[in-house]
C-alpha cells in the first residue's frame, strides 16, 4: 500500500507538504485554501484508485492530511462535489477544452476561479485543433523540411531578394517573425474566429475563367492558395499552387492582411466581407506587381509559370491567341478579386466512383478543373475554370448512369463509324423518350384541369414512386468491375498519348460545346470512359477530341456542404455567376 501511495502522489513528502501548510493556516490566504482542498480531494481519490483493490477498510485522507481508517460508507470520507466550482482545476480544464471556443468568454464570467482556468494555454490550445485544424506549436515552429515555396509564405522576405517564389530549389533570404508573444487564447480571438467565415474553397469571379482557391490554416497564419491545374498535357501530375493573401497577427495582437501576388514579396492588402459565402479582396500597393521590364517581362514570366514553357515553343497559333488573351484578361484584376464559396458535392456509397474534383484536358484551352457530382441517375461534371468558349461555372458533361455502352471488339473499336452507330443509336432514343414524355406532360396538364384534388394527389403519389424507383441501382463497386480492353478510335485526337488501355464501364452522355463568347451553346452526344476510381474520360463525337480527367487528391478542409440542398443551391447559382 505504502509503495502505491507514493506512485499516485501521495506518499510521504506530499503529507509532510500538506503538514506544514496546515500549521500555516494562519498566513494561507483564501485561494492556497482552496488549491489545498483541491488537491486533497484529487489525492483521495487517487489513493481510493490504489487500494480500492483490497477486501479491508479503504484508507483516506483525515482532516490533518493524514491517511486513517475507515469506512467510506460510514461517513469517514470527505465529502463529494456539490457543484461544478467543487471540480479540481485540472479537471475542469479537461471539460472547458471540450466547449466551443464561442461559448468560454461567458463561462468565464461565471466566478474568478473559472477565469483563471480560461487563462490556461491547454483549453484554447485545443480550441485551435479541433475547430480550424491547427498543427504548429507556437514555440515551435520548425522550418528545416519545409520547401522553398512554403517557407516563402511563412517568413516575412528581405526587401533586397527578388527571387520568385516558385522557382524549385531557391531558399528565400527569410527572417521568421518572433511569436514568443502570442498565446493560444489571442491566435483564436483575433485570428481563427473573426476570419472563421472564409476558410474552405472558392470560386474567383475573374469571368469565363474561374479558378479555386484554397483558404487554409497553416500554423500561425490563414492563407489563400490559388490551385492551378499541371501544365499541359500532363493531367496525372500534382496541382500547382500559388499564394495570393496571408493573414497573422502582429504584436499588437491585431490581425494583419497581406497581399501576396506579384514577385516583390508582402505588402499590404485587404479583405472585406461582401455578403454570406462571399468576400473580396483589395491590394493596397498594386505597384509591388509590377516588374522592371514592363509588361512583355511579365508576360514572359506569367507564360513560363502557367504553361511551363515560351510563346516561341507554342507552335499554334490559334493557342498563341488564347493564351494572350487571358494574360490580358487577367492580369487586369491585380488580386482584387471577389470570391464566392463553393462545396465539394457529398460522397455516394453506391456510385461507380467517388465525386470530386478533376483535372482534365480541353484542347487548346490548356487543362481545366471540373466537379464531378452524381444527381440520381446522372453524373454530372461542372466546370470550376473555364474558358472564352465554355466558361466556369457549367455543365460541360452531363452523363445518363442508366443508359450503358457495351463496347465491341477492339479491332471495332478502331472505326469511329462504329462507336458513332453504337452512341448516336442510343442518342436517338433518348430523343424519342424526350419527345415523348413531353407529349404525355401536355396531355397530364390538359387532364388535370378536369380531374380533382383527389386524383391530384394519387397522381403526385405515383410520381414520387417514380422518382424513388429513379436512385441509383446498388451496383458493386468499381474495384470489383470487369477491366475491358479500350481503344481510342482513328482519328480522334488526344492531347495524351499515354492513355489507359483498358476500362471498367462506359456510358452515353453529353457535352457542352460554344463558340467564342459562349454563343450557341449546345449538347452534343458522347461516350462516358470509367478506367478506374480516379480516372475517366470523354470521346466528344462532334469534335472528333477525348479528354481525359484525372483525380484532384489534394487536402482541402472545410469544404464539405452542411446539407444536400446547400450543394444543390450552390450548383445552379454557379452557371449563374458566369453567365
């Protein structure tokens, strides 16, 4: 007993402490009174854990600190905690951590004792973990295995050094800012909570072309990362990112906003909150974007960063065009930019593969980032960046789940007339069902105004077990799906020439397709390709093209839509923002 007493604490040295405090009580003031029945109680209940075991009296604590005899049923115990306030501290701090950070200034209004234990680093430490995901200690930031880009974020930069901060390999003269200062407590009061609204993923409003931002915590700093697609045609790589705004805190515990665009490193910018799931940000000192050879050296540095290669490598010169035409477009903008949130749609157990976001291939337009939902029977991919002729924000593949294409041969599949004949046949069905149904509506809407409520209501009961028998079949998952052999067929241009050779499923579908301005937009019949659970493609027939789409696999937190119908809404107000 005496060797489990001293490993709980309450061995000898801890009693003489209590012993001599006891013949202090006269120079004790009221709070080392309240410590001391704290600590006496937490001991007990540890010595009770200890020889609780035994089938003879329990030992605990007298009046005194000592440890006696006795029955704890018969009265000899301390008493048990009444209250919340008779809590000892540390547990106290374990259940205030567990509280909304929202909801502990008010707590701390409740008595002295109870904003003193709000002061403690551990409650608001976990406060910044669990609800934005902070990972960095504030003693410790560490900076030996981080890359050259990120250290470049999260240093304030020397004046003189006017390296890019995308170039691989440079390590940017930095000097990281002291934070011996700040705490826990201020970090979330003036940093998570008051910027709370805009983390997760946005749409940038910079007009047919779109784009995604990523606003993240990551350690002391809130920053907006620009995702942007690999350079062309390399589909399967990583996407690329490119800091447009962080905010910190300084010394004052004021938060500050900085803007990060151009190459002269941060300088002063702004946020403001324009309405719900929307903000905007303004750069103070545009001057800081612009580079000593003028416009022709920003372009060339803007080329390099967004295709990876010169203008006299790219040969088209329908591409050239394009290419001249967005740096103009954008480049206008100089990060004012207004941005409105997006969602990533919800995950489907029985879909033939996960939805979300994918990077794909468009010709002449580069790669470009889609959504990909699934909406009953349909799949359906909405464009997240855009361009002149389709631009962010539609639908550019709408795919029909219950109308699957049985491929023929691969020697078959060569001839494009074949593929041709076997998804312009279903195209014409779905035609006829079209027409048809839109019959049967005019019919419905000419019957109705004979019949009444009664059969109104057996009529929209019937439509509702329509609709039900319309969810997606249980079929099994991708993994367990036969692979087929696929070929592209003659003359069907692909941008990768390195393309799987073998599929799970196709199905018909649709495209958007436009001319220059978005102008006489139309949907042109298909072929769906499901090579795996991260890759699918699209013949577009009329275009004689195929696209292929690649999983986007980065972390974005906070991006998950409360509801289904939050993601619907955002859905249909997307195709309006780019209208």
């Amino acid at each position: 007993m005496a060797v489990c007493a001293r490993l709980c604490g309450v061995g000898q040295s801890r009693r003489c402490r209590r012993r001599q405090r006891h013949n202090q009580q006269d120079q004790c003031s009221d709070s080392d009174m309240d410590e001391e029945e704290e600590e006496r109680i937490v001991a007990l209940r540890q010595s009770d854990v200890c020889g609780g075991g035994g089938g003879g009296p329990a030992e605990t604590a007298g009046p005194d600190g000592r440890v006696v005899s006795g029955d704890p049923r018969a009265g000899a115990g301390p008493p048990r905690p009444q209250a919340l306030t008779d809590l000892p501290p540390e547990l106290l701090v374990e259940i205030f951590s567990t509280l909304p950070g929202t909801v502990l200034p008010n707590v701390a209004l409740v008595c002295k004792k109870f904003r003193q234990i709000l002061n403690t680093e551990t409650v608001w430490r976990r406060r910044c973990t669990e609800e934005f995901g902070m990972k960095e200690d504030l003693r410790k930031i560490e900076v030996g295995a981080v890359s050259a880009r990120d250290l470049y974020v999260k240093s304030f930069i020397n004046g003189k050094h006017k390296s890019c901060c995308t170039c691989p390999g440079v390590i940017p003269r930095v000097l990281l800012p002291n934070y011996e200062h700040m705490d826990y407590k201020d970090v979330y009061t003036h940093l998570l909570y008051p910027y709370r609204h805009i983390l997760g993923i946005w749409q940038p409003d910079i007009g047919p072309y779109g784009g995604l931002l990523n606003v993240v915590v990551d350690g002391l700093f809130i920053i907006g990362w620009m995702y942007l697609p690999p350079h062309d045609p390399r589909v399967e790589d990583p996407m690329r990112r490119r800091p447009l705004f962080r905010i910190h805190l300084l010394k004052s515990k004021k938060a500050t906003v900085e803007c990060m665009y151009g190459h002269k490193g941060p300088h002063k910018g702004d946020i403001q909150t324009v309405k719900n799931d929307e903000f905007s940000t303004k750069c103070n000192q545009t001057d800081h974007h612009r580079m000593p050879g003028g416009r022709q050296e920003e372009f060339r540095t803007w080329l390099e960063e967004e295709w990876g290669r010169t203008l006299e490598e790219i040969f088209h010169e329908h591409m050239q065009e394009l290419i001249l035409m967005k740096f103009i477009y954008t480049s206008q903008y100089d990060n004012c930019l207004t941005y409105r949130r997006i969602y990533l749609p919800p995950p489907l157990p029985s879909a033939l593969l996960q939805p979300g976001l994918f990077k794909g291939t468009y010709g002449s337009h580069g790669l470009e980032i889609v959504m990909l939902s699934f909406h009953g029977t349909s799949a359906r991919a909405t464009k997240l960046t855009g361009d002149p002729n389709v631009p962010a924000g539609q639908l550019t593949l709408d795919v029909d789940l219950s109308r699957p294409v049985v491929l023929p041969d691969e020697e078959r599949q060569r001839s494009i007339e074949e593929l041709s004949r076997l998804v312009l046949g279903v195209h014409a069905e779905v035609q006829r069902e079209v027409e048809q149904q839109e019959t049967n509506a005019s019919i419905a809407a000419t019957n109705s105004t004979e019949e009444g409520a009664c059969g109104g209501e057996e009529r929209s009961a019937d439509q509702s077990a329509g609709s039900e028998n319309c969810q997606p079949e249980p079929s099994s998952s991708s993994n367990q799906l036969e692979l087929l052999p696929f070929v592209l067929p003659l003359g069907v241009m692909a941008r990768n020439e390195v393309y799987p050779r073998t599929c799970r499923k196709c199905f018909y579908g649709t495209g958007l397709i436009a001319g220059h301005g978005f102008t006489s937009p139309e949907r042109t019949p298909g072929l769906f390709v499901l090579f795996d659970p991260d890759r699918f493609g699209f013949i577009w027939l009329e275009l004689k093209s195929f696209s292929l789409y690649s999983r986007l696999t980065d972390n974005l937190p906070h991006a998950q839509a409360p509801n289904t119908e939050r993601f619907e809404a955002m859905l249909r107000n997307m195709q309006s923002w780019t209208s």
